[in-house]
C-alpha cells in the first residue's frame, strides 16, 4: 500500500511540474555585426557575434539560423512556389510576352548569377570551438559543440558574406523607383525556439518571426550614401551626418564611411541606402523623432512634405488606442516594393497619391505595436498581425483623414463576404505558406482578420474591445502572444466567456447566419421566429423600430459566453432569454401589438459578420399590413 501511495505521489508530482512548467519564457539574443559593402558588385562582407540566451526550461542540443537572401535563386523553394501557385504575386513575375499573348514568367527564374541574392557562411564558431553546419535552402542547420542548458549564455562568432539580390520582394537593390539598397533579411538571423520548439521555417516570401534581443551594427559604404536605419545613429559627427539643413545632403571625405548603430529591445534590424536621399525630421507631441528618407525627386516631395505632420498624428492614435511607442524614433523610408514593416522603421514605396502615402504609412506603421510590440508568430498567425494591424490603421484613417464614417472596416467585411462564399476558404489557422492561392491568405489575413476585431466589438461593446487592446498591449508588449493570449486579456476585460468566439471564426471555417423566419402577432404581443442557419454561434442584438419612430434594442445573449452585453449608451436596452447553440431556433416576443412596429433588424450595425443580409430584416408591409422581407 505505502508502494502504491508512494508511486501515486511520484505521478501526482510529475504532473504538477508539467502543468506549472507552462509559465511565459522567451530566448533573448544580442548580435554586435560589422559588414562592408561594396556598392559597385552589391556584395558585402560581414562578422557577427551573437550572445544567445537560453531562457527555455530545455536543452539545446542545436541551433538554426536563417540564410533569407538565398531564395532570390532561380533553384529555391521560393521560386518554386513562385511557380506554382494558381495566383503569383505580380511583383515577383514579368510578361515576356504582350499584351495580347502574354508569357507570365518568375522574375527569380530570369536572375544571372551577378543579380541573385545570396548569404553563405564562411566560419561559425561555439566559445571558440568550430561547429558543424549546412546550408539547406534558406535555413543553417548547426549542430552544437556543447549543449545550451536552461538558463545558460553561449556565444557564437561567425563571418558570412552575402549579394544583394535585384529588388524582387521586400528585399534587394535598384528598386522601380530607384532606390539603392533595401537591407531587410540581409543577415544571418537565429530562429526562434519558444514552447512549441524551433521555428525555422524557409523563406518563401510570406512572413517572420525573430528573437527579442539588442543589436549593436556597423555598416561600412560609399561615403556618398545615406542611410536610414533600425536603431539609433552613434557616430553622426564622424560621418558628418545629422547637422545639416532639413532636407539638403552633405558632401563627405573619404571614400567610404562606417555608420554606427544600437537598437534595444527588438527583433529583426533593417537598413535602406540611397545616394539621393532627402532626410526630413519631425518631433511628435510625445517626443519621439520621426524621420523620413525619400528621393530627391521633385515629384513627390510634396506629398512626402505633407504626409510627416499625418505621421505624427497617426503616432498619436496609436499611442492612445494601443499603448505608447516605447522607442525614441521611428523613420519612414522609400524602398522596397510595396510596404513592409520593420524594427523602428518601414519601408514604402514612394511615388503614390497623398492618400495611398498615407494609407500605407498608417498600415506598416501601425504594425509597430502589432509586431514588432506585440510579436506574434506571423506564420503561425498571421491574421493577428496583418487583421489586427487593417483594423486599427483603418480606424485611425477614419479619424485622422477626416473620413468619419460609422464603419471605416467595410472593405474588411466585404473581403471577408467574398472569401467565405468562395468555396474555397481555408481556416485562420492554416501555416501562411500553406495557403493554395495568395488571394485566399490576403483575405484570410488581412480581410478576416480585422473582422475578427471588429465583431468583437459587436460581441462584447465597444468601451471592452477599446479596454482590451490596451491591457493586451499592457500584458504582452515586448513578447510573443498567442491567439489564446488575446483571448484571455478579452475575457478578463468583459467578463464573458469567449473561447467559442476563438474557436468558431479561427479554427474552422463556420459561418454566421442568423434570419427573420415569420413575425405573428395580436392586439398584445408580436412573436418574432428567429433561425439560426449558420453553424458559427453568436449573440443577437434585434433592433426594432416602432411606427412612432422611437427605437429599442432586444438583446438576446448566447448561452454558452454566460454573460450579457452592457447597454449602449442612450439605447433602450431590453434584455431577453439566453439562447443555447443546440435550438437552431428561436422565438422573440416583445409585449407591443405588430400594428405598432414599423421594421425589425437583426444587427442594425453590420457589425455582425452574417453572410446573408437579405433574411436579417422585416418591414411592415404598406398593404393590408401583411409581411414583407428583405
């Protein structure tokens, strides 16, 4: 029996330590990196020395590093999916043929040895011992020459040498527009280890997820280039940098120049240089520096002059509705080929409308907080970068362009409408490589998404969802944050139960539709027979207008949140009995004789994501008082 009792503990124990050993951790590194480049070839040289942390409660026997440069060949996975895909990024393909009988061909297919992209590891050593690699594809595997136990530090040193690949995606040289360099993924990047073990995903032109840490770096160019970088410029007086006039370059001595820069607390490090860039600072309200590098091109310094007062306020927004930016700058810099967000920084192209300028710098900036404050794994969940950043860009365009519109996220309603009515729909959960068509991630990322943010406004009220991106900033700013995690800070913030709503509209690809089947009623009472055709659950608010013209909201609250929505403000609130996912229907009575309303509507706000409109209202019919819908 003491055998017995004593083996039952030895479990009970065990599976105590399993269940406490889930607390948050996260690795940390720090990279110091010195590279040269040579601006006539586009190669460049470089040594890193990296301090990585192991904060995991495993051991680590090795580790991967990212080698991204390397899918700019005409052999890599990225091209091969480039190939592939029903539906190819138009950025990345050329017409060899015309308009008429047009050839569509892969941009990477076509590159020459002088234009791939390329990073190849020379040396990589452990504390000083030599280490054994592979280059395969994209990803350096490394076996280890000593395990890293938990709460361990190991250094590793290395030279790497690296060509820039022609400007096909995000990265790479000569631009449309002519910018020189765009050094986003230029690099050797250690993979993220977090609970779910290591992420070492190829590079195929989707997304990232990177290590937080401190970066010291030093670039070596052309002393007639400007750079605009992550971090913060050490040495402006030894390059002669920083004390001009607004908007005018300087001549500098010597043939080449070595800028200096440290960036805490991120995780990624991105670099543009052109030999004609305007550099333009702002102060914003709240002290951080702005700055902004862009062409000296007559034809957009207008819109670039005017979009940096738009920045500040757009800083502004997202300070109030996220939390504030934590850095003490932030640069907005022509390159790249479209948008992408960085560390402290983002790459835009340039030569667009003020309004598309704008719209642009509020998306990739607003990915400052949803990414790189807010990291989650962007392959593993892509919509919570891309759906939550469309949703707060958008509102903060509704206000700060002066739009003022009642719902600034139609366009994420209406992606969101064609996406699930394609029959083709794959879940949010889905890897963002492994969508079949392009289309199908923008819409499930991008479109879905914000939507998810937006009706969960509708689920627990507005003044809760504006509460619970601040405490998910609060709660989870320099960290990895899953799903669950966002969850979790909504349902402390409302009090509702909120794992279905998570479930439901993330992992499968359940729809909402809920309809007006038939309105009954007499002197006394008007009977409304609800259904619910859809197998995603939600809770109803049933806005009815009286022939008066007075208006009262009935709410019905979903069973299984086990809570009920706050009355909004100046509305005549009336709530109902719970309705349980398990009865597709549901009768709504309202003590109010049928003669007296004039409409009934399921979710007056469109808020509601619900697939069929046409069924969601009722109109008092003009003859013989009979029903009509649409």
């Amino acid at each position: 029996m003491k055998k017995i009792l004593f083996r039952l503990l030895v479990i009970s124990t065990g599976l105590l330590t399993a269940q406490n050993n889930t607390s948050y951790w996260q690795q940390h590194v720090d990279y110091k990196m010195e590279v040269d480049m040579n601006v006539e070839n586009f190669r460049y040289t470089g040594v890193q020395e990296l301090t990585y942390t192991n904060n995991s409660p495993d051991t680590l026997d090795r580790v991967f590093y990212h080698l991204y440069f390397n899918a700019f060949q005409p052999e890599s996975e990225m091209n091969a999916r480039l190939t592939s895909v029903p539906d190819p990024d138009s950025r990345m393909t050329m017409n060899k043929g015309t308009s008429e009988n047009p050839e569509i061909v892969s941009r990477i297919s076509e590159l020459s040895p002088e234009q791939i992209g390329y990073l190849r590891v020379n040396s990589l050593t452990q504390d000083g011992k030599e280490l054994q690699y592979e280059e395969v594809g994209t990803v350096l595997e490394v076996e280890l020459a000593e395990s890293i136990l938990p709460g361990e530090k190991t250094t590793f040193n290395m030279q790497f040498e690296g060509q820039v690949p022609e400007q096909i995606r995000r990265s790479g040289r000569n631009s449309s527009e002519g910018i020189a360099l765009s050094m986003s993924q230029w690099y050797p990047k250690l993979a993220e280890y977090d609970f779910e073990g290591w992420h070492a995903d190829s590079y195929i032109a989707r997304e990232f997820h990177g290590v937080w840490g401190d970066f010291d770096v030093k670039i070596t160019i052309d002393k007639d280039y400007i750079l605009g970088s992550t971090g913060y410029l050490r040495n402006p007086e030894e390059i002669g940098y920083g004390y001009e006039e607004e908007g005018t370059k300087v001549k500098r001595k010597g043939d080449k120049l070595t800028w200096h820069f440290v960036a805490p607390k991120v995780h990624d490090f991105t670099w543009a240089a052109d030999p004609e860039y305007i550099h333009d600072k702002l102060v914003a309200e709240d002290g951080t520096v702005l700055h902004f590098l862009y062409k000296d091109n007559d034809e957009i310094k207008e819109n670039w002059k005017k979009l940096q007062p738009k920045t500040a306020e757009l800083l502004a927004f997202f300070n109030e509705h996220i939390g504030p930016y934590p850095w003490d700058q932030y640069s907005v810099v022509q390159g790249g080929d479209g948008g992408m967000e960085y560390a402290m920084l983002t790459l835009i192209t340039g030569e667009r409308s003020f309004g598309s300028l704008v719209g642009v710098t509020a998306h990739e900036m607003a990915h400052a907080w949803f990414q790189h404050l807010l990291a989650t794994n962007e392959s593993k969940h892509e919509w919570m970068d891309e759906g939550f950043t469309s949703y707060i860009s958008s509102e903060a365009e509704n206000v700060i362009m002066g739009e003022s519109v009642a719902n600034p996220h139609t366009n994420s309603y209406r992606g969101y409408y064609y996406l699930a009515r394609s029959g083709r729909e794959q879940p949010q959960t889905t890897h963002a490589d492994r969508y079949a068509l392009n289309g199908l991630y923008g819409a499930a990322a991008y479109s879905k998404g914000a939507v998810f943010l937006a009706q969960l406004g509708y689920v627990i009220g507005e003044e809760n969802l504006a509460k619970t991106l601040n405490r998910y900033y609060d709660e989870w700013k320099f960290k990895h944050p899953t799903p669950n995690d966002f969850i979790r800070v909504a349902e402390k913030v409302s009090g509702a139960e909120l794992d279905w709503y998570l479930m439901d509209w993330t992992q499968t690809t359940n729809t909402i539709d809920y309809s007006i089947n038939s309105v009954e009623g007499d002197e006394e009472n008007t009977r409304i027979n609800l259904q619910r055709a859809g197998l995603m659950p939600m809770p109803l608010d049933i806005d009815v207008t009286y022939t008066d013209g007075s208006e009262e909201t009935f709410y019905i609250p979903l069973q299984m949140m086990r809570w009920e929505k706050p009355a909004e403000e100046g509305t005549k609130w009336t709530v109902k009995d719970d309705w349980a996912w398990g009865f597709p229907t549901y009768q709504l009575e309202i003590p109010v004789s049928k003669d007296k309303i004039s409409s009934i509507e399921i979710d007056k706000s469109k808020l509601m994501a619900d697939i069929n409109r046409e069924n969601n209202s009722w109109e008092k019919s003009e003859k013989n008082d009979q029903d009509s819908s649409n």
